[in-house]
C-alpha cells in the first residue's frame, strides 16, 4: 500500500490558498500534465479560475519541489474534484491520496458535505486512491464510476 511518510530529507505539504508563486509552480505542473496546451493558456487559465470563489486547488510540494495538484469545482452544492495529477517520476508513494486527503479536510472546513469525482473505469490508480480514502465507487456510464463521499 503507497503511503506517504515524511523523512528526515523529504518532507511533503499541501497549499491550498495559492500565493503568486504557487501559481508558478501550478502552471509548470499543468503544462507537464497537458503537453500539448501552451503555457500562456494554462497561466490565463489559472488566473481566472482563482478569482473564481467556486475553484479551489491544491499544490502539493516536497521540500520546496512541485509535484503534485488538484482541483476542484463547487457544482450543486457539492465539491465535484475535476483533477489530480502527481509527477510521474513520484507516483505510487501515497502523494495522491495525500492531497485527496487534504481535498476532504479542506471541503469540510468551507461547509460542504459532499465531494464527487467522475473517474475513467480504467484508471485504476485514480480509482485506488479513491478507495482507499474512502469514496463510494458506483458505476456512471458504461466507462466511468461516479466516486461519493459524505463528510
Ligand atoms: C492518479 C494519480 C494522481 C495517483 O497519484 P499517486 O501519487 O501515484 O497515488 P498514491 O501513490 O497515493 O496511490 C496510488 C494507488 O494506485 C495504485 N496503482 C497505481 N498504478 C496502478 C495500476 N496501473 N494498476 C492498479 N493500481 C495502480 C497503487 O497501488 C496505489 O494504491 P494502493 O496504495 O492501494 O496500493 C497519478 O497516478 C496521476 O497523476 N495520474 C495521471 C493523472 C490522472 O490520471 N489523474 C486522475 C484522473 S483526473
């Protein structure tokens, strides 16, 4: 089971109300998520969806190094996940389930009860971080699960 422990070397945390320079750091994150979108979008995109009270993300670091982010959109009242992304030279040490982690306790602490993720059947690291942190899985389609968690 991927968990992630902090060392002596390696210490990981988690932003959420991003400063300018998470922002950077986000954007270099996005651009090696999404190859083939341009680096002036992704920034514009960022900028815009922070002013937007109903987006929130997540940044991920180790030590000072980004590595992982997510975020999220506010639909029906609920917190519906739209994206969580890990490095992949940093996948399978329990980054992803850390920040999922973070996703519900900062959910719970903005008032909401409910946090959604649609998830491609055949993701199966995305559907085991679910899992393991809790999320009921039901089908949605004949590709996807609809991922739930009250909290
Ligand atoms: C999904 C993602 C964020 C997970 O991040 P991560 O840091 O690797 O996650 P963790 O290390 O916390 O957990 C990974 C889990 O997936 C499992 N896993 C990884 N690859 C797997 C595979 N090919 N088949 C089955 N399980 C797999 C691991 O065993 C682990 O589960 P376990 O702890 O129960 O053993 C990462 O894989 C990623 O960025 N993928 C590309 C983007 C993506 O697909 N995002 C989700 C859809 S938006």
């Amino acid at each position: 089971m991927a968990e992630w422990k902090d060392t002596d070397k390696e210490k990981l945390t988690i932003t959420t109300d991003l400063t300018g320079c998470d922002l950077v750091d986000l954007a270099y994150l996005r651009a090696k998520d999404l190859p083939n979108e341009r680096l002036a979008n992704i920034v514009d995109w960022l900028v815009s969806e922070r002013t937007n009270s109903e987006t929130f993300f997540w940044l991920a670091r180790i030590n000072n190094e980004p590595v992982g982010y997510a975020y999220a959109e506010e639909e029906s009242g609920a917190v519906e996940s739209k994206k969580i992304y890990v490095l992949p030279e940093r996948r399978n040490k329990g980054i992803g389930k850390e920040i999922k982690k973070a996703q519900i306790k900062s959910a719970g602490q903005k008032g909401y009860h409910k946090i959604t993720t649609l998830i491609p059947a055949e993701n199966d690291a995305s559907l085991s971080v679910s899992r393991a942190c809790g999320f009921m899985l039901s089908s949605f389609g004949s590709n996807h699960y609809n991922a739930v968690l009250y909290v």
